[in-house]
C-alpha cells in the first residue's frame, strides 16, 4: 500500500474514533476524552495530526453551526499537538496524565482568548471565571481518564502502527 | 530529581493551581444583591417585536424575576434544568427549538450578551434583561 494512502485513511480513521468518542460522552459536561486522544495521536503519529484537529473542527462547526468556540478549536487542539510533539523525548506516561490534568485546568483560560478581541479584559476575565467549575471537573476527570486509559490505549496505537508496517 | 518526587511536585502544583482557581471564582463569581431592585425586562420575538415589563424585585437572580413575572401572568417561559442550568425552551408561548431550524432564547444584560443562564445571572438595580428569540444560520 502506498504511504500517501495508509496516511490518508490513518487520518480519517483518527477523526472517526475522536468525533465518536467525542459525542459518546457529550452527556456528562467537561468530561471529554478528546484530550487523551489527540495526545495518544500526536505521540504516535506526530505533527501532521493537527490535520486531524483541524477536520475536527470542521466536523464539528458542521453539526453545531459557526462560533466564537469555533475559533478557540482552530488553536486549542493543535498546541496540544504542538506540545506532545514538542516534549516527546522527555515525556512520560506520568508527564501526559498532568498534562491532561493541566489542559483540563487551563481550557477555560486558553477558550478566553477571543473574547479579549470582541469585548477587552473585562469580557475575558468574566467569560473565564463564569466557567472556572467547570475547568475544575474538566482538569480532574482529564487526569482520572489519562491514569486509567493511556496506557490500553498506547498499546493498542502500537499494535496498530507494527501492524500498518507489515502493509 | 527523583521519578516519584516529580510526579509529587506536579500533583501538588494541580492542587496549588485548583485551589486558586476556587478562590479567584468565589472572589469573583456573580454577586446576588439583596433589596428592592428596578428592573426591565425585554421579549423580543422572532420578528424583532419587543414586549416590556418594568418594575420593582426582590428575586436576586433573573430566574426569579421570571418566576415572579410569570405569576404576574403576563410574562411566561418554559425550560428544562440541566448540568448547565435552565435552558430556556420557550418565552411567551414561543417556543425556540434548535434542532429543527437552529432557534434558541439568548439572554442580554443591559445591551451585551450575558455571561450566566437565568440561575446564575444575578440582578441588579437598574438592569435590563432582554431574551431574544435568535436563529443560527450556516454559513
């Protein structure tokens, strides 16, 4: 199989399994496995997962309309990338379950950042505070979900990446 | 530095940072105010008519307001309660239903786009509350 191919589908395989995952637990607020996926993804795929985000996005601006959110998903998701990718050689299964924790912890203030551009500090600080419980919850159960599911989920990711290179 | 020493430095950082975070929203959090209170309150439908209401309260979140409106008699709502609070469903028999055309009630506070839902939102002397009938529509 060609690479440009297996890349292709890897990618639309991994918008699949985080669209899915994503609306699975839509019915618990702030409890998301996107992270530890987009984590999992980047650590074994590197860079080009941003494609990833950024189709994510899009799915995502198709099903719940164009917003404010829709820009904080154009940068929020690809740091996280950016970050995995950037810390990779030093990173742990311990430095991901507080990275979880801390992007949980800090999504709030990252989603912030355009309401400085539509109504200043104000609006931005406000906007930030009104959601500061629920960036609590969304930092813990991050932590919880990485402790207990990063490392079935890494070894899966391997056994499939062993796999695709027998193709 | 030692593997477990990390990993205690990191979870302690976690509390440290919770621990602030609980303590610039409670220092910060909307503020209910207690006392009579003037109010206006504004219903603007679907094609842009707007009802109002004026008056004094005592309810110290809008919620309240709307309840005590709402038993006035000439102001009604219904919603349904959930993680995030009340999610308005209808205002003066006009129902907003997203997932059929993207429909749903916005609240304003004095002019900009409030931050809380109705639980949440606090009232204060002289503010303006408007619900707006608004439908999203894809680009």
């Amino acid at each position: 199989m060609k690479k440009s191919v297996y890349e292709i589908a890897s990618l639309g395989m991994m918008l699949a399994i985080i669209e899915v995952a994503k609306r699975s637990l839509e019915f618990i607020p702030n409890v998301e496995i996107v992270t530890l996926l987009f984590i999992l993804f980047a650590l074994h795929f590197g860079k080009k997962v941003i494609l990833v985000a950024l189709a994510f996005t899009g799915v995502e601006s198709m099903v719940w309309g164009i917003n404010t959110w829709n820009v904080m998903y154009l940068y929020i998701w690809p740091l996280l990338i950016l970050i995995v990718d950037l810390t990779r050689k030093h990173a742990s299964y311990w430095f991901y379950c507080f990275l979880s924790a801390f992007y949980g912890l800090f999504f709030g203030a990252l989603c912030s950042i355009p309401y400085f551009f539509i109504g200043g500090l104000v609006t931005q600080f406000t906007w930030w505070v009104a959601g500061i419980p629920y960036d609590v919850l969304h930092g813990i159960s991050n932590f919880i979900l990485c402790l207990v599911l990063f490392k079935p989920l890494d070894f899966a990711l391997t056994k499939v990446r062993q796999s695709a290179q027998n193709l | 530095m030692k593997k477990s020493t990390k990993i205690i430095i990191a979870a302690v950082a976690v509390v440290a940072i919770i621990a602030i975070f609980c303590g610039v929203y409670f220092a910060n959090r909307p503020q209910a105010q207690a006392g009579t209170k003037a109010y206006t309150v504004e219903v603007k439908d679907q094609d842009g008519n707007v009802k109002s209401y004026s008056g004094k309260t005592d309810a110290e979140f809008l919620r309240g307001l709307m309840d005590e409106l709402a038993a006035a008699g000439d102001f009604s709502y219904t919603g349904s309660d959930g993680d995030y609070g009340l999610y308005i469903e209808s205002v003066n028999g006009i129902t907003a239903d997203y997932n059929t055309d993207g429909a749903y009630w916005s609240i304003y506070v004095n002019g900009e786009y409030g931050m809380y839902g109705a639980d949440q939102q606090p009232v204060a002397d002289g503010d303006t509350f408007t619900f707006a009938y608004e439908v999203y529509v894809a680009e």
